[in-house]
C-alpha cells in the first residue's frame, strides 16, 4: 500500500466516479456492494461462498505485515487509516483506490469495513502531472530536482550493497559561443540532439538527467571506473560526430567528461559530484572534447 497525494474537496462529485463498501475479517471479504463489484471488475455481486481473498485482488501488497495491522486494528492498538493501493481486475488491468477503513459489526461479529473510491482516472492525471515534473521540457531527460533524489538514492544502495557506481559530469563545450553565433534556437537543438545520443548510448541500468543549462549527469550503477572511461569515451565520440543542420551547412560540437567511481567510500551525493566535477574542469582547461578521470588527477582542483 502507497501513501496518497493530499486530495482537496470534491464538491462537485467528478472525483469520485465509484463509491463502494466492502467488508472482511482478516482479508476474507465477507460482503460486497454492486458499486463496488463495478470497481474491481467483478461485474454482479457473487455469493458468499466464491467471495476472493482481498490479499489477491491487492497489488503490491506485504501479506504479512498486512495482517499484522488488521490484527493491531482489532485489538485496538492502531487507529483506522485512510490508503490508496492497486486492484488487480480479473481483465488484468488494474484499477487504483482509495479506502477508509472502519471497525464494524457483521453478522453478531467484529469485522472491518472499508469504503472504497475508485481515483484511477485522477491518479492517472497526478501521475501524468509528476511525470511532466519529473522531465525536463527540453532534452527529454530527468530534471535536476528528481535525478538528486536518483542520486541519492542510488547511492545509498551502491555503498549498503558494495557495489561500485560511477558519475560521469558532462558540459557541452563552448556553448555560450553557439548561443552567441547561432542563436537559442541552434542551441536548444545542440541540447537536443546530444540528449538523444546519451540515451541512445546508455545501457536500461543507467540514469541520465540535465543538471542546469549546457551540464549533465549521468549515474552509472555497478559500473567500475575503467569501464566508465571507455563508456564516456564511446560517447565522448558519438557526440563529436553529430552535426546540426543550418540553412548555410551544418555545425558540430563537443562534450568534456569528468568521470568519477565510488567503491566502499561512504560519502554525501554533493561530494561525488563536486570530484566529477573536478574531473570535468581539468579536461576543459586541457584542451576539451576529452574525457578526464578524477582518480587519475595528481592534485585534484580545488
């Protein structure tokens, strides 16, 4: 179960399309109203005896820890709580709701009730809205805000798990003289075009996002620094091969790289892009369109 966006008032009813009650006692449904039989795909309310296990309609959900709060629940410890989570329709396709649980009599005993709103066609549009947040308009690629929280994250598994990760900081060279020369317009497709070279470069494993104008990083897990280097070499290339099309010819450009790897080191995300970052600044003060490891600096920039 998932803890769902803060949902604001509903007056005139177009949030919720179906409203159903459902009740069980440890996750054996004991009663279903038709609404809520259209919800999760059933079609007509069946009878007692074919009523499914709640647990199997549920996507996504640890069994056992729920039925550790339905037993908490009953025994009074824990409070009823409001969650959303995903049914799984016999048509296979999954339907996403909202449930408020309550304390219940059924039939001379204590049972839970759950009222149930089917939100898949709002969580649908939140989902489309954060996905739309998530992605810079631009290249197509993951925006600063949501790859820090990539980063972090993926992080935190490379050290707990002892797996290496590597970070490549890539800048476009020279390419506030594009703007300058060529326009915003022949820079915003120099952005473009370079973003679907990186994606087109890079393995389903690995992340990619624009960090802030002409700057990118990409986050590449269980990856050792050699093969780092030969990666960002491999599309250090690629990139000095693109050409954008002008009316009067075409333009090319180049990418620095600083690559950085991590091992065992126990160390925040900003401190392991501020190496590779290190890395990028020694390739662009040494000529550009190359690619510099931080591991390799002698006396890494301060």
């Amino acid at each position: 179960m998932i803890e769902f966006p803060k949902i604001q008032l509903d007056p005139d009813n177009t949030f919720a399309s179906d409203f159903g009650i459902l009740i069980h006692d440890e996750f054996k449904i004991l009663y279903v109203d038709e609404n809520l039989c259209n919800i999760i795909g059933i079609g007509k309310v069946p009878d007692k005896v074919s009523l499914p296990n709640l647990l199997s309609l549920i996507v996504d959900v640890n069994p056992e820890q729920a039925l550790a709060h339905h037993h908490r629940l009953m025994e009074g410890s824990e409070r009823p709580r409001v969650q959303s989570f995903k049914v799984t329709k016999p048509s296979g396709k999954v339907a996403h709701v909202l449930a408020a649980e309550s304390i219940v009599q059924w039939q001379g005993k204590t049972a839970i009730q759950l009222a149930i709103i089917d939100i898949t066609e709002k969580y649908n549009d939140f989902y489309q809205l954060e996905q739309q947040a998530s992605i810079d308009s631009l290249s197509g690629l993951t925006t600063r805000n949501r790859f820090e929280t990539i980063l972090s994250n993926e992080l935190s598994k490379a050290q707990k798990l002892s797996y290496p990760i590597s970070c490549l900081y890539i800048d476009i060279d020279d390419f506030k003289l594009i703007n300058d020369t060529y326009g915003h317009q022949t820079g915003d497709d120099v952005i473009r075009l370079f973003a679907d070279c990186c994606k087109s470069s890079i393995r389903q494993s690995d992340f990619i996002g624009r960090w802030g104008g002409e700057e990118f990083i990409i986050l590449l897990p269980h990856t050792t620094h050699q093969f780092a280097l030969l990666l960002a070499e491999r599309l250090r290339w690629r990139v000095s091969k693109l050409e954008v099309d002008m009316p009067h010819g075409a333009i090319s450009f180049t990418v620095s790289i600083g690559v950085n790897t991590l091992y065992d080191e126990v160390i925040s995300p900003a401190c392991v892009l501020n190496q590779a970052d290190q890395a990028l600044a020694y390739a662009k003060r040494h000529g550009k369109d190359q690619v510099a490891s931080y591991k390799k600096l002698d006396t890494p920039d301060k």
